[in-house]
C-alpha cells in the first residue's frame, strides 16, 4: 500500500518536474528576440506547421536551414543553408542572405498562387531549371536545393538597380533570381524596423570600436602626393566624386608642411575646404555632434556622439560619403551630406550646423545634426533630377 503510495506520488513528481521543464523551454522560445516580424513570422511557420523548432534544430526535413544571431542575441537571418559562411565573410553582399532567406519564405508559402503574387509583389524574376514556373513551384524548388548548394558555378551580377544571382550545371540553368536593390526586400524589414536598429546598432559599433578611436591617428599620408592638384601656395586638391550634382562631391584639400609631405588642411583661413575635410577624413574625435533622427511616422530619435564614431559607424554599414556646403555667414556653416550605400540601394542624408570655430577649439563647440535614414537611392535620384530641371 506504502510502494503504490509512493509510486503515485513518485510519478506525479516526474510528471510536474517535465511540465516544468515544457515550460521553460516554452518561455524560452517566447523571449527570443527577431530583428524582423517577418523572421519571428518564418520561425512561427516552420514550429507551427512544419514541427521544425529552427533554433534547437535547424533542418527542415532534408534541407539544412541557416539560423544567426547578431551581437545583441537578436535572430538575424533564417534561410536555407546554401553558401559556406566563410563565402560569406569574404565578398560581403547583401545577394547570400537574400538568397537563402527568400527561396525559404516562397517554399514556406506552399501554394502556386500564393508564390506567384509574392513573386510579382516584390518584382522577383524565378526560373526553376530554364522556365519560369507556374506550378508544382515549392516541389520543384526543394527538389533542386541539393544540385543548387554542391554547383561551384554560381554567379551574381547587378546593373544598378537589380542583382541577378544564378547557378549553372553542365551549361544549363539550375536556378536563376534576379530582384531589385531595395535593403527592405534584400534585409526583410520594413523602414521602421531598419531605422529603429540605428541608435542601438551605433552604440554597439562605438562600444567595439572604442579603443580605435581613442588609438586614432592623425592623417599624414604621402601616397596622395602625385594625384593633387596645387590650387595656390596652401591648398592642393585631391579631386574625389560627385554625386548628383558637382557640389555634393568627396573633394579633399592638403596642405604642404616644412618638412614636405602632406597633410589634410584645417584652418580658418579655409573654413570651406576645412569643414569637408572634417566629415570625409574620419577624424573629429573631439568634435561633439548632437544628432535628431528622423524617424517614420513624424517621430524622432535624439542622441549624442562624436563625428568621428558617427562617420566610422556610416562606413563601417557601407556607406560612401559626398558632402555639399550650403552657406559660409559669419561663424556659421551649413549643408548636408548624402551617404550611399548602392549594394543595398539605400542613402542616409545627414543635414549639419556647426560654430566654424569649431575647427580651432573643437572640444568647446557642439555640431547641430538632423538625420534621415535608409531613403531608397531612386527617391533621391528623382530629387537630383527635379532640382536640375528647376535651373535649367
């Protein structure tokens, strides 16, 4: 009587020991953290229809799925695992993840139909073999990921405004994408997810790169020598790139020392040349920038940093800078800069007030910044373009 008793009691221990169990690794799963509703939607899908749990075991059926976070423990990729991660370390482009992460959301729809409207939605061109497909597609493209991962002939190719990634076997098409440069659809996340990441990211990058910009030297760089241009006695010029009109360009000015190498220029008697100096070197690491994003939805984000983190931080994403001087009255200076990022079709612009004293006592002084982030480069293109016609 005592030994079933006890049995009982024994059994029902185990019983809430493993619902106890059940329910941590539920409330585990509840707290992780997606960088995207889209990603937290594809990881819902696959546990909830499929009975793929993609973060303890990341295989769907056959296929091997690839799962990252990034350094903030954030789910940042889910997608088929198609390409050797040290591929990817090495030619940096938004095309791997993409790759992977798209091919898994059409199979994830199931449906001819429902594949073929998101295929349109999102102007994606698909070719399964040599023919666009129309039926059977989710079939047919899992059926194929195993050639697709072991074929060394993959190439991708862009035109500026769409990458086409494509694999071939024996000269015949395996698989064939093309797809516009547009960071929503190549990252998966809407505007206002992407630009509520920027403060967050920034702070992480500034924490990591903390001993660099305190180690930082100042520039001093005789390679530039044979490619400037003496526009008097004190400046040369190092002619860099426009950007959609001769004003917003990557211009850099040196000065030539005693002992005969050259130096980028600060001084007051130049505030003009200075002032893009400051922004294009990468320097500035006591120059203070107070900074107003503007966020969508008319709401805003404000936050405090030095130039020389915030221009480490826009070209460390990929960003190329071009900077335009709008005004020179008194102590004040204005203008903007355009920060492109073509592999992922996108530019921050950046517009800046600043005390030209700035440029002799830099710790005293606070540049004013307002920035509006990840606008898609055809909006910008269009504005460049209306402005044009206006002068003309």
């Amino acid at each position: 009587m005592r030994w079933k008793e006890y049995e009982r009691h024994g059994h029902s221990s185990l019983w809430i020991v493993i619902c106890a169990l059940l329910l941590l690794a539920v409330e585990s799963r509840a707290q992780q953290k997606y960088i995207s509703q889209k990603l937290e939607h594809m990881a819902t899908t696959l546990q909830s229809v499929h009975g793929v749990n993609c973060l303890e075991m990341p295989m769907w059926g056959d296929h091997a799925l690839a799962v990252r976070e990034d350094a903030l423990q954030e789910v940042c990729h889910i997608g088929f695992r198609l390409f050797p991660q040290q591929i990817i370390e090495q030619n940096p482009s938004p095309v791997y993840n993409f790759v992977e992460r798209y091919l898994l959301e059409l199979a994830l729809l199931k449906e001819d139909a429902r594949i073929l409207q998101a295929l349109r939605e999102d102007k994606v061109r698909l070719k399964i073999g040599s023919t666009l497909p129309s039926s059977n597609i989710c079939s047919r493209l899992l059926s194929i990921l195993p050639r697709v991962k072991s074929c060394p002939s993959f190439i991708i190719t862009t035109d500026n405004q769409y990458y086409t990634a494509s694999w071939s076997e024996g000269g015949s098409n395996l698989l064939y994408l093309r797809f516009p440069i547009q960071y929503e659809l190549l990252w998966g996340m809407n505007k206002k997810e992407v630009e509520s990441r920027f403060h967050q990211d920034l702070l992480y990058f500034q924490e990591a790169h903390r001993q660099d910009a305190d180690t930082a030297s100042e520039e001093e760089d005789a390679y530039w020598a044979d490619y400037l241009t003496a526009l008097n006695d004190s400046c040369y010029l190092l002619e860099g790139e426009c950007y959609g009109v001769e004003s917003m360009n990557s211009n850099r000015y040196y000065k030539k020392r005693a002992d005969g190498r050259f130096t980028l220029l600060y001084d007051a008697r130049y505030p003009e040349e200075s002032v893009r100096n400051l922004f294009l070197s990468g320097q500035g690491k006591r120059v203070k920038v107070s900074v107003c994003q503007r966020l969508y939805g008319r709401k805003k984000q404000e936050f405090d940093t030095t130039l020389a983190q915030l221009m480490a931080f826009f070209k460390a994403l990929g960003c190329t800078a071009y900077i335009g001087i709008e005004s020179m009255e008194g102590y004040r200076a204005t203008g903007g800069l355009t920060l492109l990022n073509p592999a992922a079709g996108y530019c921050h612009l950046l517009y800046f007030d600043m005390d030209l004293r700035t440029l002799i006592r830099p710790g005293d002084f606070t540049v004013k910044a307002e920035l509006y982030g990840y606008v898609p480069t055809h909006n910008i293109n269009n504005l460049f373009y209306e402005n044009n016609n206006k002068k003309k």
